[in-house]
C-alpha cells in the first residue's frame, strides 16, 4: 500500500488505480480484510475481558452460591459476545459488497 498522499495533492490517485489495476485491488482487499479481521478478535477479546472482570466484580458483590450456574451464565454471555461480532463483521462484510469493492 501507498503512503496517503501529501497536502494539496491528488486525493482520488489511489482509488483510480484500485479501480484500474486488479493486482492492486486484491492486494488493498486482502489486506483491508485482514485488518477487518484483525480489529474483530481485537473487539471480542476486549469485549470477553470486560465480561469477565464484570462478572469477577459481580462475585465480590454478591457471591452465587451456586458455581453451576454462574458457569451457565458466563456461557450464555460468551455465545451473546460472538453473536454479536458475527452480525458486525457480516455487516462489514455486505457494506463492502454493496459498494462492489469485493470483484
């Protein structure tokens, strides 16, 4: 990838050649979704770690008495925190369909 380009120069450069050269537009897609990738196990890890300080701080507030079901509890968090990445990457996914970015 190129460097954006300086002050007062031509901003649609890099986008003609996207459009004009395929070895280029595949190399900007992969990497975009690699990136794309990248920011998503980013976001879940981040998001799985909050969940399980909440769920520490929750323990120290009020301790369950029962271990079996704070487990099913912390399953059912778990699978809402993937879920919900799967809908934002597939949504990533079909803005960039929609524009045609993907050939």
């Amino acid at each position: 990838m190129s460097a954006p380009p300086p002050e007062g120069g031509d901003t649609g450069a890099e986008l003609r050649r996207m459009e004009s050269d395929p070895a280029y537009r595949a190399l900007f897609l992969t990497l975009l979704e690699a990136a794309l990738a990248r920011r998503n196990a980013e976001r879940g890890a981040f998001a799985l770690g909050a969940l399980a300080a909440a769920e520490r701080l929750r323990g120290l507030v009020r301790p369950d008495p029962d271990p079996a079901a704070r487990r099913a509890r912390a399953d059912r968090r778990s699978a809402m925190a993937l879920t919900v990445g799967a809908i934002a990457w597939t949504c990533c996914v079909a803005g960039i369909v929609a524009r045609g970015w993907l050939a």
